[in-house]
C-alpha cells in the first residue's frame, strides 16, 4: 500500500521516518511532502494521509486518526513576555499552538509567519505551565496522523506498521513515549484541550474517531 502524505512540520514525521527511508518494511510505503498548514486545512483530500493539527477537526469532517505517530512536546514557552496583543510568530491561525494561545492566554493579537514577532519554542516552559494548571501533568499533542479515505481496516494496518517504526524512533530518544502510543494520558489530554476551547467559545462540539 503506497500512501502520500502532507505534513508542514519537520519533527511530525520523526516517528515515521524507519518506514519512509525503507527501513521498517511491512507493506505500506509512505511518500511524505511537506506543504503548509493551510494547504492541508483546504485539499486534504489530495492525501491519503495527513498530520491533523487539533484545530483542523474543526474543518475536516469524519476524518480518522491513529493514536500512534502523533507530534507530541511536553514544554512550550516563548522567548519573550507575552500579553493578549504581542505579535506571536505562528505557522498559521490554525495551528495547535495558536489555539492555545488563545485557550490560555485570552490571545487576541495579531500572529506572523516570520518577521518581526515573539518566537515560541519547546524548551522553555512559560506557556506550557499554564496548561498543567488546567489540565494536569497532560503531555501538549500537536498533531496527529489521519485521513479521510482509508478504512477501518487500512488505518489498523497501518497503525501497527506506525507503531513499529516510532518504537524504533523512541529507543533511538529521537520522539517521545507519547508519539509512540498516546495512551490514556495522550487520549485525556486531546479531551482537556477540546473541552477547554468550547469552555472559551472558541471550539464547537467536535467528534473524531480515533483508532
């Protein structure tokens, strides 16, 4: 089974890269291209899969993920002060990390791709302990792998091929426990971050099935 997929994230594909480079062999091929988020948000259906950052279930109807390769850090900060108006470099207004922005902080400013704003980065912690405050010692998920048209049975073969390549990734300390297998932690943390947009009005109800 040969399957393309979008991502916009360099370190999404970490836990998948034994099966795109030919080293974990199970019968799926993966062809990844790297696109932006918009570009995934608007012809995600040009993919077979997709790395789906948490806002886009707010957009993409029935779509099904895997609970195993998902994008997953444990600390994000930013290199300066914020208030509700800094100007935050952002991939996109739909990105993960901008919602949280804005479920955590009230952020109400103005995000840029580049130029002359606030970076965020996952090594300090100035965001990221506003998210314990809320919802425990819950890991921050990005995103993670889905897709609109394969079935059941085509998403849980190519879960367990996943699982094989990320355990390879996280003996090797390049991902985390959680992008190997999202577990109970990773399935309560998705539910804290759903429930906490709608709590702000920023979310509707979503629904997703996760295998």
């Amino acid at each position: 089974m040969k399957l393309s997929l979008a991502y916009s994230i360099d370190e999404e594909i970490l836990p998948i890269m034994p099966i795109i480079n030919g080293e974990v062999l199970k019968g799926i091929e993966i062809e990844p291209k790297k696109v932006s988020l918009d570009e995934i948000k608007f012809n995600y259906n040009n993919y077979d899969i997709f790395y789906v950052q948490l806002p886009l279930f707010l957009y993409i109807k029935n779509v099904k993920v895997i609970s195993n390769g998902a994008y997953v850090i444990e600390k994000l900060g930013s290199e300066d002060s914020l208030t509700s108006s800094s100007s935050v470099c952002v991939e996109s207004t739909s990105s993960t990390e901008f919602y949280l922005l804005k479920i955590l902080l009230g952020y109400k400013g103005i995000p840029r791709k580049n130029g002359n704003c606030i970076k965020l980065v996952h090594d300090l912690d100035n965001i990221s302990c506003l998210w314990r405050e809320q919802c425990g010692n819950l890991p921050i998920i990005i995103s993670l792998i889905g897709s609109t048209k394969l079935s059941d049975e085509e998403m849980s073969i190519l879960k367990v091929v996943v699982r094989e390549s990320a355990s390879l990734q996280e003996k090797r300390n390049l991902i985390k426990a959680y992008s190997k297998e999202l577990g109970l932690k990773g399935r309560d943390a998705l539910n804290c971050f759903f429930q906490l947009c709608k709590e702000k009005n920023i979310c509707n109800e979503i629904s997703y099935d996760i295998l």
